[in-house]
C-alpha cells in the first residue's frame, strides 16, 4: 500500500493525464506540496503508447496528433524541450482522390496555393486572400485565448469589434462552418480536405454542422503557421516529460487510487476519501481534471451542489461518436498510386481517406448520429514511422485509421470481436484501392482499439467522448464549465474548462494561475509570451485581464517578473501609438505595484521621460477621445491616477486606484469609464486633479 497516501498535502489533483501533470508540475514548481492521483496503474490518459501489435511497433492508442504543443507557454514555462522532443511535420494534411489526384497542404504558403490550384486556381486565390487574414487572427485571437480564461461575452465582443481583425473574426466565428466552407470553395475535394482540417481541432462534422463556432475553429482551416505535431518516440513521451517534471518539482504521485468522494468539511474542500475508508487531506485545495460528472455528481454528490450546477451538468452535452481505431505494424509505410500526382501525399501527417464528396460525408455523418455503423468507410490516419522512425523497429513502419463511430454501434446479433474484425477488414479493402502496398502482406500484425475498449480504460471519456465534452457553442469560451467550483478550495481543471478536450494542456494552465493567485503564490516563470511578439493585440489585453482580475479584489498577488514583462511591451506601446485604452493597458504594468512616489518607477527602469510619453501621446491621439491619464497622487500605497474624458477639460477626472485602470487598460475606455466608476463606489469622482 502506497505510503503516499499516509500524510496530509498542500493541494491535491485527481486524475494523472495532461491536465493533472500540466498543473501538478506549475504549483508544485511554486513550492505546494502536490499528491497527484489516479485510478489507473500508469499515467498519462491519452497520451498512451504501447507495443500493442508487436515488439518495437509503439503504438498510440488515444491521442496522436498534438496541436501546436511546442509553442504553448506551458511548454515553454516547464522547459519540456530538455525532455520531451515534437516534430513538426512539413506537410500536414493530404488527401487522395480515386481520379489520381491529391491535395497536400504543407507549411509553406506559395507551395500550399499551388496544390489548390491544380485542383481550382479560384479556390488558391480564395485560400491565398484568407490565409493572410487567418495567419493573423490565429496568432492574435485564436491562440492567445487558448492559453486565458474567456472573456464575459459582451465584454470579448466589445474588444473584438474594436479592430477590423476582430470584426471579421466574430464574423466568421458566428457563422456555421460547414457553411463558410462550402460557400467560399467550388471545388468538391478542396472543400472536403479543409472541413477535414476544421474538424479535427476537435469539432468533427458534429460541430462544423452546429450553428456558429464561437472559438473560431474555422480559422483553422486558412492558416498553415500554426498546426499538429508529434512527440517523438510516442505520445506517452509527452507524460513522461511531464511526470519528470512533476516528480522533480516535488510532487508526489499515487497510481491505483480509488477515491469514494471528495470530502467537503463546513463548506469546504479538505481532501479525498478513499474506497479503502483512508482519508488524505488537502490544507489548500483539491482539484479535479476528470469529466464533470464524475466530478461534481459521484466525487461531490448533488446533495453539496447548487440547484444551478446541478442544471448545468444536466445539460452538459457529451460527443456523439467515438473512435474506431486499427492500428498496423507494417513492412512498408502507404503508398498512394496518387503518388504521381503529388509524391508529398506520402509524408502528410494527417491523411483523409475514402471520402469522395459531401453526400459521402453526410451520410456517414447521419448514420453515427443514429447509432448505426456508417456504410461508406472514411478514416483518418497518417504515415507515423516515416514522419518519426524511432516509433518502428528499423526498416519497418506503423500506421492506423481511426474510424468515426457510434460507442455501441448497431451490429445485430453480431458478436463484438467478430464486428471488429470485420470492420477492420473494410478499412483495409478501402485502404488498398487509394494505397496498392495495403495489402495483407504488407502487414505484419494489426489490432482494433475501439470506443468500448477505450471508456473501460479511461472512464472519464463518457459515452466514447474522447474530448469529455462536446464543441457546441453553448459549451465552448465563455459557455465553459468554468474552473472555479461553487465550493471553496475545490477546482475544475480538466476538459470541460476552456479551452475544452484535446491535448492543449489550455485548461489545467489557466487553472494552475488561478489557484496560484487565489493562494497568493508565485507562480513559478513568466507566463506572457516574449515582448516583442505582438505588441499591440488582444494577446495583451486578454492576458492582462485574466491576470489582473485577481487583483480587482486582492492587491497582494503582485508578480514582478509578470510586470516587467509588461513593462517591456509597454515601449512597444508608444511607438507604435495605440489607442488609449492600449495606453491604459501598458500604464497597469507601471503602477501594479505599491509605491512611493515615482522611486519604484526608477528602480523599474523606467524614467518619467517615459510615462510623459504616453501621456502627451494620448492626448494627441486625435482618433481617440482626449482620454488624458497621468500621475496625480500617492493614494494610500497605491499611485492614484487621475484621468479625463477630455484633453484640457477639467472633469470629469477619476481617481481611481490601480484595479479601475485594469478595467480601463482593458477594454474601450470611454465606455468603461462609467463602469470602473460604478465598480470603484466611494471614490469614483474627484474632480480638480487634472493638471499635466
Ligand atoms: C482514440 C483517441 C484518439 C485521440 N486522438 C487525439 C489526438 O490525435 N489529438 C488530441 O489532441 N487528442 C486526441 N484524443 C483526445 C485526448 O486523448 C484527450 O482529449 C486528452 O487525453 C484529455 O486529457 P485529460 O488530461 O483531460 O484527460 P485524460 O488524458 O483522459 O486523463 C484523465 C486521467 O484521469 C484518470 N481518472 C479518470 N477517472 C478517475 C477517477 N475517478 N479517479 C482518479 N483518476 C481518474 C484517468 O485514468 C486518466 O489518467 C484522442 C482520444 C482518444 C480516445
């Protein structure tokens, strides 16, 4: 018995996938002590590799394509690079078609557009235009609001709308993205391969179907800079990495944990009860990273929830479908007679393969929703031992398919291993007209990996949802479960918090900085990208206001490396002349500390030469509305700041404290004004400190 669970800890996670790992090793690295536990013998979740067909074949069972995991802050924060290795495949997706030809869209822009064109020189065209726009908003909205916790709605909307970026952003994210697609490409096949695109960031023809797409998945379908990659060696390598991490930082891991309920003691949570009827306390925390179910119905109990989580979990909607995946130990990696057209469709990583058109698509589609087996066979798969050799023995190769399907198909009387090896035979007939090499003696050893399998494993995945929430609009960015529980010292850190399922390691990230904050920790690196990167974006201005909420209410958790950072944007902020509420925005990274006078301001490196700066530039920002924001006074610790709706014109001017010019710095000003006023109370108004 593991002694492990003999002692009382900071903080305890449940659940030992990305998530528990990702925000295990953040508070631990900020010095809590961490027991991370789970039910399995091994760690990990979806991120399994194993020797499943033979000896030297690694095979991924759950997740294979991981989305831009080497750029995440997490990555950077926890210094993965020294243990964990992505590859970055040159091609991403491609597509064979029965007539010989392929489409391959890579990396690289002008070799991306001529593929299209050779299928419709209109489509390229139309690709070249909105890949341009894509580019920007993935890197400047889509990304960025992985990576922090949603804005209210209105309050996203209202920054959005501010630039024409934005604008087209929520444009595009409030239409249907089966539409988009379909309105903006003529060609059958190019339409195919980008709905493929969209739909594997998580969304399948499910929710390219549902009426808009709130994150902007359909983004995803125009830019090429951002993308899936692999780990080397195996998905598993990614927990490795992690659970080294974790382990290093001090952290404590328990396998085998049965755990009967999360113990609520007067309100709040202090631990878990084990089915063994031990107890292990938590002093500061316990957080959950399984599906909200478990979490909330079977750990908490609807006795200890409010009526109205209880009405949210009721009305949590779980994915459709699962997968059916066969997996192949191979002589020879696919080939595909389309080769001739296009010898790259080999080294793609993510192929489609079997759908011919959209009725094929929508036909499968129908079946899945109605629980029957699709009749036409459509998969997903990719060339895994080419693209990363360590995964086969040498000279040899693996692949699979994964195959959308109903957890409990409709077979009949039909015995289940029977199915599966019948099904398995349909995909490889497939497989074999677009790859001739598919052939049996080509293959080594197989072996079928199917939802029921996969939900006895990994019980979280509910219903066969390997995402452990469905993409609909009403569950995504501001609609998500939320990472912060109705119960004190309990958190959600898992799939069903922004930025929902898929290896992202966005919500365990988010809540490893709001746990820390809320326990007034440091957190353990600067968690804003490079200054530099995007000086005057929604990246900073959403990272700003996730990270200056805590501080609306509690003025402790100050990070000083977090100000620099800001600081160092903030020079970028003058040159470039933003508006003011941008001015605002680098003005929080001035005063987020208390301070005398301007003695701190010196010792940040930063001379009043500066601030002046800013000021005489937003007073001259004719565009703008003469909002006027300079040093007044020293307000208890605090640098009051004053501030004008007008250039010159003596009120109304504002004395507010740092929080009122979070809120400012964050969204328009003039329109904020009056709410920081509201929100402020007592001392909202103080005319007659204006003066530069
Ligand atoms: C077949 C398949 C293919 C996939 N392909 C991809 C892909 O290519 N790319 C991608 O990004 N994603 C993919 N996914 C999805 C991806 O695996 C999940 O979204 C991801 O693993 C979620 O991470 P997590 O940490 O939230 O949960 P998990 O990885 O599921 O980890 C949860 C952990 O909690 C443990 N647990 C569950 N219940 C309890 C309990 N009661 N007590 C204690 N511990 C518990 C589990 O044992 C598990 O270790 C795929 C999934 C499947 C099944």
């Amino acid at each position: 018995m593991s002694q492990a669970l003999g002692r009382t800890y900071d903080g305890i996670i449940i659940g030992a996938g990305h998530h528990g790992l990702v925000l295990g090793s953040y508070l631990a690295k900020a010095g809590l002590d961490i027991l991370l536990v789970d039910r399995r013998l091994t760690y990990g979740g979806g991120l399994n590799t194993t020797e499943a067909t033979a000896p030297g074949f690694y095979h991924n069972l759950h997740s294979i394509n991981h989305f831009h995991i080497s750029e995440t802050p997490w990555f950077r924060d926890l210094g993965l690079a020294s243990r964990v290795t992505y590859i970055t495949p040159r091609y991403e997706f491609g597509q064979a078609h029965r007539d010989g030809t392929a489409l391959v869209l890579g990396r690289d822009l002008e070799e991306t557009v001529a593929n299209i064109a050779r299928l419709s020189p209109k489509d390229a065209a139309t690709f070249r235009e909105w890949n341009r726009k894509a580019e920007e908003m993935t890197a400047r909205i889509l990304i960025p609001e992985r990576y922090a916790e949603p804005l209210p709605q209105a309050e996203r909307d209202g920054l959005l709308e501010r630039t024409a970026l934005g604008r087209e952003f929520l444009a595009v994210a409030r239409r249907q993205p089966l539409d988009v697609v379909r309105e903006l490409f003529e060609n059958e096949h190019v339409q195919l391969l980008f709905l493929f695109k969209v739909s594997l960031f998580g969304t399948w023809l499910t929710d390219t179907m549902s009426k808009t797409s709130p994150m902007g998945s359909v983004i995803r379908a125009f830019d090429l800079q951002t993308g899936y990659q692999l780990c080397q060696g195996g998905s598993f390598n990614l927990a490795r990495g992690l659970m080294e991490t974790f382990i290093a930082a001090g952290g404590t891991f328990a396998p085998q944990v049965a755990i009967e309920r999360i113990v609520i003691e007067g309100g709040r949570a202090t631990g878990i009860a084990l089915r063994d009827g031990r107890t292990v306390r938590a002093r500061q925390f316990v957080a959950s990273t399984i599906d909200v179910h478990q979490t909330f119905e079977d750990l908490v109990g609807r006795d200890q929830i409010p009526a109205a989580l209880g009405a949210k979990l009721d009305n949590f909607q779980y994915t459709k479908w699962a997968l059916f995946g066969l997996h192949l130990a191979l002589h020879e990696s696919p080939r595909f007679a389309a080769e001739k057209f296009d010898p790259n469709i080999n080294r793609a990583l993510k192929w489609s393969i079997g759908a011919e058109t959209m009725e094929d698509l929508f036909a499968a589609h129908q079946q899945v929703m109605a629980g029957k087996m699709p009749d036409i066979i459509q998969f997903g798969s990719g060339p895994l031992s080419l693209l990363d050799p360590t995964q086969a023995p040498p000279g040899k190769h693996t692949s699979y398919a994964w195959h959308v399907m109903p957890l409990d198909p409709d077979i009949g009387e039909q015995d289940y291993e029977s199915w599966k090896a019948e099904f398995s035979e349909k995909i490889l007939d497939t497989w074999a007209r677009y790859c001739p090499n598919m052939t049996r003696k080509n293959i080594i050893a197989q072996y079928a990996y199917t939802g029921r399998e996969y939900v006895q494993e990994l019980v979280n995945m509910r219903g066969g949802d390997i995402f452990m929430g469905a993409f609909n609009a009403e569950q995504v960015m501001y609609n998500h479960f939320g990472y912060r529980s109705p119960i004190p010292n309990l958190y959600y850190a898992g799939s069903a918090a922004h930025c929902g399922g898929a290896i992202s390691g966005g919500p365990s990230y988010v809540a490893a900085g709001i746990i820390a904050r809320d326990l007034g920790l440091k957190l353990p690196a600067c968690r804003l990208s490079p200054p530099g990167a995007q000086a005057l974006d929604l990246h900073l201005r959403q990272e700003g206001h996730e990270r200056m909420r805590a501080h609306l209410h509690d003025r402790r958790h100050v990070e000083p490396d977090q100000r620099l950072a800001l600081l160092g944007r903030q020079a970028e902020f003058v040159r470039i002349g933003g508006g003011v509420g941008d001015i605002l925005g680098a003005l929080v990274g001035l005063v987020r500390k208390p301070v005398q006078g301007g003695g701190e301001l010196d010792q940040l490196g930063l001379d009043r030469g500066i601030m002046r700066g800013v000021l005489f530039r937003a007073a001259a920002d004719p565009g703008e509305r003469g909002i006027v924001v300079m040093p007044a006074r020293v307000h208890r610790h605090h640098v009051g700041l004053a501030l004008a709706q007008s250039a010159g014109r003596a009120g109304p001017a504002a004395q507010l404290d740092i929080a009122g010019l979070v809120e400012l710095g964050l969204v328009i000003a003039d329109q904020r004004l009056e709410v920081s006023g509201r929100q402020l109370g007592e001392r909202a108004l103080v005319p007659g400190e204006l003066g530069i």
